[in-house]
C-alpha cells in the first residue's frame, strides 16, 4: 500500500491515523511508521498542511517537537 501512495490527502490520512495510535510522535517517527520510501519532505510538508488546518497539534521546538491530533479533529 505504501507505494501506492500518489496523493497529498492519501499521505495526510496515512499521517493522521498513525497519530490516532501512537500520539503524541515525533515527525521521524512518523515517518518511520508510515513508510521511508516516502520523501521526507513531502511528509513534512503535509505535517506543516494539518498543523495549519488546526487537524494536528504541534508541541515543543526543534528536536523536541512533538505532534497529537487536536480535539476538532477526533
């Protein structure tokens, strides 16, 4: 399944059920879960997308940055 990933909103649900189980998690993480084949920067960028959508919450700074869905979302 994970190399059939071709677009944003497949990616972004890939991201928000991994949140579902194991949050709160760290972007590598994350990562790691949902598949390495996966640019790093395309799973940041659609990490960025939901933090803006208000669907995730982002906690701390830098390396000791952390994500969790927010309560509009669950």
């Amino acid at each position: 399944m994970r190399d059939e990933i071709k677009t944003v909103d497949q990616l972004e649900h890939l991201i928000l059920e991994d949140l579902k189980i194991y949050a709160p998690s760290s972007k590598s993480d994350i990562h790691l879960r949902i598949g390495v084949e996966i640019h790093e920067k395309k799973v940041k960028r659609s990490i960025d997308k939901l933090v803006d959508e208000e669907k995730i919450i982002k906690t701390g700074q830098k390396r000791g940055t952390k994500y969790e869905l927010s309560d509009k979302y669950q």
